[in-house]
C-alpha cells in the first residue's frame, strides 16, 4: 500500500475487534525502517498527554486492515486505553 504522509495525516484509527477510538494520527507517532523507508508501526499514546515511547501501544502497520478517507481501521486486541476528556 504506497500512501504518502499527508494522506495519512489527521486521520482517526478505530479498532475493529471493538470499535474503539486509539487517536488520531496527528497524535500518534510513526516508526519507521530505517533501510526501506516504510512504516513499521503506529504509536497511540496510553494517556492523551503522554509524547514518550513508553507510554504507547504499538500498533504494527501489518494490522492495518483499510484506509479510508476519514479512518484508518485496525484489527488489534489492545487494553482498552483512556478516553480523550477522561478524569484519572
């Protein structure tokens, strides 16, 4: 699948298996292949606040089922992760 980062930019990831909404990709962050280029995996932050490697899910991009034009839909068993707007 060749897309370019400004297709991917801002779109929402939603679980398939539950229909839960992992973040947005302006939010998340990207590993990439060093040699090739590619995308490895998404990173969803555990916590909306939390910018650092280890406080993600690693979502690797082979779990990537469709990419549409507003999502991205996952097929991954995930811990459920906190809501936007949720108290701690």
């Amino acid at each position: 699948m060749d897309l370019r980062m400004a297709e991917l930019s801002g779109k929402e990831l939603i679980n398939l298996k539950d229909g839960q909404r992992l973040g947005r990709l302006g939010e998340c962050d990207l590993e990439v292949e060093e040699g090739t280029g590619h995308v490895a995996a998404v990173l969803v932050p555990t916590h909306p606040r939390a910018r650092t490697r280890g406080d993600a899910s690693r979502i690797p991009w082979s779990a990537i089922r469709r990419v549409g034009p507003e999502v991205l839909i996952v097929e991954l068993d995930l811990p459920e992760l906190p809501r936007r707007g949720a108290r701690l």
